[in-house]
C-alpha cells in the first residue's frame, strides 16, 4: 500500500481535519494529556505552522450543517479513511471507545457514506493496534488483523496518508508503516 501525502492537500483543509479530530478527542468531555499530545504530534506531521493551534484547540460546537460540509468536503478530497482512522485512533487514545465516541462514528460513518465492512476493517485495525506492543507484535492474533488490514487496503485501493495514525504508540505507528 503505497501512503500519499497529506501535505499536499491545502492547508485550510487539513485544519479543519485537525480541529475535528480534536473536537472528537472532547466528545468524551475532556481533552486528556494522551490525546492532546497525539494531537501535537498530527500537527507537527500536518505541517500546520503555529497561528493554526489555537484554531485546532478551539472549544468549538459545530453545527449539523458544519460538520456535513466538512465531510462531504473530506470524502471529495480523498482524505475520508485517513480521517476515519484518526478519528478512531484518537478515539481509542485512552484505551477505551465511550458510548459518545461510538455515537460520534456512527454519524460519521453515515455522513460520508462509507460502507459497513470498510468501517469494521478500520475499527478492528485501530483496536489491534491500540493493544499492540513490541513484544505483541508476533502474535499470530494480532498480525492476522493486521496483514487483512493491508490487504484489504490494496485490494480496495484505500487511499491513506503516510501523516494518519495507524497507532497511538509512535514506535508501533513507525513499525506498522515501515512494513507495508
């Protein structure tokens, strides 16, 4: 699976990417100390130049409308998986999906139209990962979930950024990326 770069998508965009992923990191009802450093970490790799932060971090309420625009905008662009799977990534930054969360991606996974099975491989890829660890990392287990996740990516032609989380530990996003 060959990993575009998001950097090349204009910048308004990828913060209103940022800033959504942040306003799912808040559905829960807090912003913890793992998910904002998560957060740092897209932005850095975002390439966002700092006048864009306190955009991001906004405590913003969107609106039906907003949030519709702001997906059929991402779907049209390509980035919709990348997006996904951040969202998910993030979601499950504090080892857990709330029932806010759920509800959340429920939504999203209807706004951009996204077929039920797509949505179960980014799902069960983003719960593999986030129990993953180096030592894990050989467990038939976990890397059955993992290859049917590539698998499926190049067989469906899934476009993802090299920028999207493929975990919340930085050393097993590294590894996952490097052996595609």
């Amino acid at each position: 699976m060959r990993l575009a770069n998001i950097n090349r998508v204009r910048v308004s965009l990828r913060v209103k990417y940022l800033s959504l992923i942040c306003y799912m990191a808040r559905v829960d009802g807090e912003l913890d100390a793992i998910e904002e450093a998560h957060l740092k970490t897209l932005i850095q790799l975002f390439e966002i130049k700092p006048k864009y932060e306190a955009q991001i971090f906004a405590k913003y309420e969107y609106s039906t409308e907003e949030i519709e625009q702001a997906f059929t905008e991402l779907k049209e662009k390509g980035v919709a998986y990348s997006f996904l799977l951040d969202l998910i990534i993030m979601a499950m930054a504090d080892g857990i999906l709330m029932e806010e969360e759920r509800l959340m991606l429920s939504h999203i996974i209807n706004l951009l139209d996204m077929p039920a099975a797509d949505y179960h491989n980014l799902i069960n890829f983003a719960q593999s990962t986030s129990s993953l660890n180096l030592e894990t990392m050989n467990d038939p287990m976990f890397s059955y979930v993992i290859d049917s996740f590539f698998l499926w990516g190049r067989q469906a032609q899934v476009k993802l950024f090299k920028q999207t989380s493929f975990a919340i530990d930085p050393k097993i996003d590294h590894y996952l990326k490097t052996e595609l």
